[in-house]
C-alpha cells in the first residue's frame, strides 16, 4: 500500500546536511558553544600580552634594542612549543606563534624586511614564513642589493638563499659577503621546504610552453619527462617572471583568438599573486628539496643555548694552511656543520672558505677557537652568530 501524499516525511534540510539528526545538532551546537567561549577568552589574553609587548617597545627604545631579536624568538618557541600537549602539530603552533609575533612588530614599530624578488619567489615566501603579515616587504630584486640595502640601513633585516639541498651552494650569496663582510652580520637562518607547482589558466592537455627557472626545470626533470615531454620549456630570470610571461601570453592568445597554452612553475604564492590557478602541485622530484636562508642585519644576534657560527677565511699562502685552521677547531671540540669554497676575486687559484660551526662566537671555546684559527689565515672575518634552524617552515 502506498502512503498518501499529504502523510510524506518532509525533505531533509539541506543546511542540516544529509547524516545530521536532531541530537547530532544538539552535540555540535554545545561544542561550538564552547568554542566560541573558548575564543573569546584568547582574544583577551591575546590582548592582555600584547599590552604586555607595549610596554616592552618602551623599554626597548629607551635603551635602542633591536625590536627584532632572534635568539628571543627561539626560546619563546621552545618554551611554548614545550608546553603543547597536542592535538596541535609543532608546525601549526609555530606558525600561530610567528603571526602573533609580526603583529608584536608592528605594535612595537613597524619591520621593513627585503627580500630576493620578485613578489612570489620563495625568498618571498620564506619572509612571509618567517616574519608574518604585520610586516613591510620590499622586493630588492637582486641578491646583491639585499645586502646594499641591509647595510645602508634602508631596510631593518634580508632574507638571502645560501644553499639548496639539492643544488648546493648558492654562489651570488657567497660573493655578497666578499664584498659586504664586516658591514653586515648574519642575525638568523631558516629552513624551507621548497615545492614546485604547475600554474597555468587552462587545462593540462592545452599546456604546451612552461616558464621557469632552469635551476627549477632541472628539480622537476623526471616529472616534466613524465607529464610533458614535448612541451616547450622557456627559461625565465626567475619563477615569478615566469608566472607572469605566462599571463601576458595566454592574454596575447585571447586577444587574437587562440587557445591558451603557457605555463610556469613556480609557488603557489606566485599564482595566488599575479591570478594563475595551480593545475598540479608538489611536482619536484625530490620531496626533500629544502633551501636554506641567512637573515641578515647590522646588528649581532645574543646567545640562543643552541647556535651556529659562520666565518669566512683565506688560509696563509703555506702547505697544510687549510688542514691547520681545521684542526684547530677539531682540537676544540668544535663541530662543523657545512664548508663551501669560493674564488677569492684577488688572485688566480686563491680560495675564501666559508664554514658553519655549531656554537656561539661568544662562548669561550669558539673564541679561543678562531683566534688561533686566524693566525693560520691572511684574514678571518666572523660573518655571524646565530640560532641554529631547527624546523622546516
């Protein structure tokens, strides 16, 4: 027997969603209830620290304390992150805490960072990563001119590559401090996982040209040989630039009737930024392709409890000059975490080394430490001490 129509059960809302019962509805809406207190207290105490942070601002222009300081930062971070129970991940707590760090900045008095642009590179995102929206950015275009203007004062800190895991060293960092050593310091270090994506405004099949970096189509060959084999790879000065020669070309297409087909691959900060959708994400080889930065600054970063120190040398014209240096720091106990060499610019076949070491220059074995090391070398230049990097942003 059928029902008569006037006895049918009414439609479920589609607001309460097709599983939601009246007791499921009564379950959430307590638990939202309670998030919502909950919210309410962290914006006064939120509030309340950052009263707190007011007062620290006084203090710290009275007695001309740079507003930013590093090795604050990681001991806030250890604390907090020491207090965390769960079911919060390291990396969301982090990044909470570096956002409400930027607006302490601002509060304080307003950062000026730059950065290797243009807007959208992974210097980009590393500063945005590092030092949260509250801040001021300015994209120095160059890695040269990140130190100009770090030094001239014109902006507070920079954010500069020094090495990508699987491209090694960066070489134009390495010749910044040639020129600049002694008139900037490293203030800081910062890891980034660095993944590349496909951005383009059309479908997969209609990509037949993709912008970017060289240095990035080599960490996607084996995908690009994958997915794309035949399409036309176009190098480009950066894989912002990228991102934005692939909009003006598809436009150029639009304009006279013809099928987009122009790609880049960059981050997906850069095609939030310039409006060209992510096809496919995360499409370098390596998933462990990590670049590390230096911030830089003219100021000098206190002792963390756990530091790095890099120093730049050219070794006495001598046998063994090298080996010396070296065993000095190996008799002090000293750990070395990374070594580059580069032309020295002054003479054919003269080498400057850079080295990290873990410790701080102002802890009684580092000190000794390069002061022996430095009668081994023509000259010997501290380029910074620092909080070691620890986690990946």
């Amino acid at each position: 027997m059928s029902t008569p129509p006037d006895s049918q059960a009414p439609p479920p809302d589609p607001a309460q969603g097709a599983s939601e019962t009246p007791e499921r509805s009564a379950a959430l809406d307590t638990l939202r209830t309670k998030i919502d207190t909950l919210d309410a207290r962290l914006v006064e105490l939120l509030n309340e620290r950052a009263g707190l942070v007011v007062e620290v601002g006084k203090v710290k222009r009275t007695g001309d304390i740079p507003i930013y300081a590093p090795h604050r930062e990681a001991q806030v971070l250890r604390r907090v992150l020491g207090h965390s129970k769960g079911p919060l991940g390291d990396r969301a707590i982090e990044a909470i805490y570096k956002e409400l760090m930027s607006g302490s900045f601002a509060i304080e008095r307003p950062l000026r960072i730059g950065f290797l642009g243009p807007p959208g590179s992974y210097s980009h995102v590393v500063a945005t990563r590092q030092f949260g929206s509250s801040v001021e950015y300015d994209d120095l275009h160059q890695i040269a001119g990140v130190f100009t203007e770090v030094r001239r004062g014109h902006v507070d800190y920079g954010l500069v590559p020094i090495e990508n895991s699987t491209g090694g060293g960066i070489v134009e960092t390495h010749d910044a401090f040639l020129e600049h050593a002694g008139h900037v310091t490293i203030y800081g270090e910062a890891q980034l996982e660095v993944h590349h994506s496909l951005l383009a405004n059309c479908t997969p099949e209609q990509v037949r040209r993709i912008h970017s970096k060289p240095e990035v189509f080599g960490q996607c060959r084996g995908w690009l040989a994958t997915q794309y084999p035949h399409a036309e790879l176009v190098p480009s000065a950066s894989s912002s630039r990228a991102v934005q020669t692939a909009i003006e070309e598809n436009q150029l297409a639009g304009s006279i009737g013809a099928e987009p087909g122009s790609a880049a691959i960059g981050s997906e900060l850069a095609g939030t930024l310039y409006g060209l959708e992510l096809l496919f994400a995360k499409i370098e080889d390596n998933p462990n392709n990590i670049t590390r930065f230096f911030i830089i600054s003219r100021q000098h970063a206190k002792r963390s409890g756990d530091d790095k120190t890099s120093v730049m040398f050219n070794t006495a014209d001598k046998p063994g000059a090298l080996v010396e240096v070296l065993s000095v720091l190996e008799r002090a106990g000293i750990n070395l975490s990374h070594i580059e060499k580069r032309p020295s610019g002054r003479e054919n076949w003269q080498y400057t080394f850079f080295i990290d070491a873990c410790g701080h220059r102002e802890d009684e074995g580092m000190r000794g430490a390069v002061d022996e090391a430095s009668k081994h070398c023509k000259d010997l230049v501290v380029l910074g001490s620092y909080p070691r990097s620890t986690r990946i942003l």
